[in-house]
C-alpha cells in the first residue's frame, strides 16, 4: 500500500508519540520536501523538529514532477505542502493521502484520491492493537496540543473511545488460555 503524507498526520501523531504506528499500518509512506520544510520551522515544537532532522528509514521524502495550482488551499506555507502531498498522491497512484484539512480534503476527492484523517489512522491502530491506551492517547492530542478539535471530531472521539472500550472489554471476557488436548 503507498501512502502520501501531507504534514498535519505526521505532526500530530509525532507529537502525542505514535509517530511508530504509520510504518506498522502502511508498506510505504511518503512525503514531499515542502511538509519537510513546514516541520523544521521555529514555530514548529522541538520534538517535530527532532524528528525531521532525523527522518526514519521508512519515511520516503519525494518532490512531485507538477504541482497542480489548486486556488482554493491559498499560498501559505502548509498550503504548498498539502498542494504538493496532493500532487505526489496523484503520481505515485497511492491507495490513500494523509491529511486533515477540509479544504484540501474536498481537492484531493476532487482528483480521484482517497484522503484518510489522522483520528481514523489511531483508530485503525488501535483496533490492529497498536495503541495500547486509545483513550490517554485522544486526551493528550485533544488537551496537550494545539490540534483543532471540533464538534464533529469531538463525537469521533468520543465513538473510537466507545469502540476501544468494547474492544477491552471482549478481550476481558476471554477465557483464561489453556493447553489442547494432545499437546
């Protein structure tokens, strides 16, 4: 599965430390040089910038051939990163982009992508068993970072915490393991 990166999934899932999960979902994962830049700004926490300096093996870093001009993202800074993850997304033929904003979201549909926010890669995790502790992992993103929380992501958490809780819960329920007979 190829996977496109734009900087918001990487920046988040650094900063509330499940940075290690993306290798463990994803074959291949990649980025552009522009969401690199974006993570080694001043403004950027020192633990995002740690980790860019030192980018994983598994992380490819890809500059795309043509960036498409897409009006509706603007020209800032994140914006030339969402362009470029979207024009790279498009080249590689990735089975699903990275990112969360609206606006770029409705562009990469626009263009035959998938694009896949950052809560539903921890909810994938978590049910795959990658996450031990779901529910402190939502609350440090939502109290301990800057990450915008809506009305609408708010009752997301809220239904992965519910999922996670019934995933423990079975897994409680399980009888204790015992050997087979013949064995």
């Amino acid at each position: 599965m190829i996977v496109v990166s734009d900087m918001t999934p990487l920046h988040y899932l650094i900063l509330i430390g499940c940075d290690q999960i993306r290798p463990r979902l994803y074959e291949r994962v990649f980025t552009v040089p522009a969401v690199m830049r974006e993570m080694d700004d001043a403004s950027t926490p020192d633990v995002v910038r740690r980790w860019a300096a030192a980018t994983p093996a598994w992380l490819h870093v890809q500059e795309p051939a043509h960036i498409e001009d897409i009006p509706r993202l603007g020209h800032g800074k994140r914006e030339a990163g969402e362009k470029a993850a979207i024009a790279l997304a498009r080249e590689l033929h990735a089975d699903i982009v990275l990112m969360d904003d609206k606006k770029a979201i409705q562009e990469a549909q626009k263009r035959g992508l998938r694009p896949v926010r950052m809560l539903t890669i921890l909810d994938a995790a978590a049910e795959r068993g990658f996450v031990e502790d779901l529910p402190s992992v939502l609350d440090h993103l939502e109290q301990r970072t800057p990450f915008y929380v809506s009305k609408e992501c708010k009752r997301v958490i809220e239904e992965m915490k519910r999922r996670d809780r019934q995933r423990t819960q079975a897994l409680e329920e399980l009888p204790p393991a015992t050997d087979l007979p013949g064995e």
